[in-house]
C-alpha cells in the first residue's frame, strides 16, 4: 500500500501525522504538489513536483496510484477518481471516503456549489483544531489497518 497526499492544501499538522505513521509502520508516502515541500529525510517519503494548472497535481496522482492506495485529499472530485481507481480516500479531518460514502459527498459538493454559483452566501469550513487533527490520527490507523 502506498500513501499519496495532495499536499498543496494539506495542513502541515495532517502531513506530520502521515510522517509519523510511515515510520511506524513502514509505510511508502508521496506528497504531490505544485511547489517543492519540505519533507523528513527518510527512504520512504518524498515528494514529487508538478507543473502549476488546474487538476495537475490531482491527475499524477491518480495516473500513478494503484488499487489499494490511500490518498489524503480535500478535494472531493479527486477523492471521486481515486474511488473510481480502486483506492480509498481520506480527508483532513478524518472521514474516509470510498465507494459507501464518495456518492453522497460529491452530490453534496455540488449541491453546495450549484447554491454558491447562483448567488446564495454559504458558510466556509469550520476552522481546522486539535480536535481535527486527532480525529484525522484515529481514522489514518484504522483505514490503514484495514487495507492491510
């Protein structure tokens, strides 16, 4: 199994996270974003630069993920292509997304965009906690352990 993060927009509390569990369990990790990021020295982490425009970062990582990966991801259309592929998908705060639960998220997204675009105001996300990051820790250790 190997672990992939859209690491543009991924919060560095998330990343550190991911860190740690790849040298716990060794586990395979590549970051994938549109600019060079900081990354432990380790055999089983790195990170893979690709050119800035929309969805790059988002379509290296589902040409180069295999079934049964693991991709931490904000991005719900991606999160979708991943499902598609045979991986699973997690976001920031936790919640696993894959084929029980990708349909009604993205329905959602949409939903939401299609208010937002005809001019109805809608609330951002909940700022990111603790609390987030803990929940995004719990999750990682039983989705891993379960593709395993």
């Amino acid at each position: 199994m190997h672990v992939w993060i859209d690491a543009d927009a991924c919060p560095s509390l998330v990343k550190d996270v991911v860190f740690r569990t790849s040298k716990r369990l060794t586990l395979r990790v590549t970051l994938v974003a549109n600019q060079s990021i900081a990354v432990p020295q380790s055999k089983l982490i790195n990170c893979i630069v690709v050119a800035d425009g929309a969805d790059v970062a988002d379509s290296h990582i589902v040409d180069h993920m295999a079934d049964g990966d693991l991709v931490v991801t904000g991005d719900i259309p991606l999160a979708a292509r991943v499902v598609d592929k045979g991986g699973t998908a997690i976001d920031v705060r936790g919640e696993v997304l894959d084929q029980a639960t990708i349909g009604s998220r993205l329905a959602m997204r949409d939903l939401m965009e299609s208010m937002r675009s005809g001019g109805m105001e809608t609330r951002g996300p909940k700022p990111f906690s603790s609390k987030d990051v803990q929940a995004f820790a719990n999750s990682l250790d039983r989705i891993v352990a379960k593709l395993r």
